[in-house]
C-alpha cells in the first residue's frame, strides 16, 4: 500500500489566487436516516446538532442536519425523494463522505479555474440569497463518487459568523431543544479542527491522483507513504 500527503501551498490565503483555500467550510455524508445520524455523532463524538433544512423549511428534496465542534461542521444528508441524486448513491453504497468543501473567496472564480486545469465540473455555480447575505457554491469531481463544493459566503453567512453560531445558509433554522446538546457543552468531547481527509483511490492510481491535485487544485505533496513505512 503506498500513501502520498499532499497540502496547499503553506501561505496565507489572499485571494489573489482563485484557488485560494480559507478552510473546509463543511463534509457532507449521504447517509439514510440523518436525523438518527444526528444522534449518533452527538452521543458518540460530541457534536452539537445545531441546524437543520429539511419540508419544515420548504426543503422537499432533502433533510439536512448541520453538527458542529470546534471548527468542524458536518452536514448530514438524506434525500426525500427517490430522484435526489442521494438516493442511488445510498443504494449503491451505503451511508459515506460525499463532499469536502472548501471555502474561497470567490466560489464561481475557483471552480472556473480547476475546471480550466483540468477539472471535471460535478456542478456549477449557484448563489442562494436573501436580506442576509449570500452563499455561492460550485463543484468538480475528484475520486469515486465524492466531490469537491468551493463556497464563499457573505454578510450574516460569512465563514467567522457561522463559527459564531450563525445561520449556515439560507433555507435553515435552529434545531431548537436537543438534550445532547447541554450535556457536549458540559463534558466537551475536545475535537478542534478538520486535520486531514484519506482518500481511498484504485489500485494503482496514487499518483494520478496526486498528480490531479497538484495540477487542478494547486496542492503540494507534503510526505509520502509506502509499505515499508505503513505494517496495518
């Protein structure tokens, strides 16, 4: 078995690139009950369960649940229809990571450019708004079945807002009283941050994929890992 690290390039993120990455802005799971994955990720590893959009919230193809800790946001997806992409996939392959977001500084601006190097556009830029602010999102495939979601945020749904608290976007509301949600408080479960994300590629194909990161995305490989290193 043979692992490659790769990261961004270590500097501070200006903008003047548009592959500028801030910081993972949310993994979403495709999962097939999220209301009971809720429960599970906040009895098990302390998240808050925090918001959700979901028909009480004119949501009709989707539920979604919004865990938070530290500056980790999971989101939680099962879909409500049969024709939401979801649905097949869950069939397919059971509950999973689907999406590694990614916040920029200009969502259309950094899919334009990975699609430009290469990328494959798993969607296109769609901007969600109301008196708040806005939230523009764009996606390319990577490996398997996930993708990549580039966000960039502005006015109430900023990226320091929603580590605040604030409504991650629009379409969803406070979960309201939850009884895990005091008790995490009180007897935190102490997970900060997003360290980094495993991506399980086919066999003999590490160093196309690294290859694509480096020249879709901008990264750097960092450490390298092969079976001399690794004895699981």
């Amino acid at each position: 078995m043979t692992t490659a690290t790769t990261q961004t390039a270590h500097r501070a993120a200006t903008g003047t690139d548009p592959l500028d990455l801030i910081d993972v802005d949310h993994v979403r799971f495709y999962v097939g009950n999220a209301k009971q994955s809720a429960f599970f990720y906040a009895s098990a590893f302390g998240f808050q369960v925090e918001q959700i959009r979901d028909l009480t919230t004119g949501s009709r193809e989707s539920a979604q649940y919004l865990l938070t800790q530290g500056n980790i946001r999971f989101l939680l997806e099962t879909p409500l229809s049969k024709n939401h992409p979801a649905a097949a996939e869950l069939a397919k392959f059971g509950d999973g990571i689907k999406d590694i977001a990614f916040n920029v500084f200009d969502a259309e601006a950094a899919w334009k450019a990975a699609v430009k190097n290469g990328g494959e556009s798993a969607y296109e830029p769609i901007t969600v708004s109301d008196a708040h602010g806005t939230v523009t999102t764009a996606g390319i495939k990577t490996y398997g079945r996930a993708v990549h979601t580039f966000v960039s945020r502005t006015g109430e749904y900023a990226l320091p807002k929603i580590k605040q608290g604030a409504t991650f976007m629009p379409g969803f509301r406070a979960i309201g009283p939850f009884a895990l949600n005091e008790y995490n408080k009180q007897h935190p479960c102490g997970l900060k941050f997003v360290d980094h994300a495993v991506g399980n590629v086919e066999e003999g194909k590490m160093n196309t994929w690294v290859d694509w990161y480096e020249h879709v995305l901008g990264f750097q490989m960092f450490k390298h890992f092969d079976d001399n290193d690794i004895s699981t």
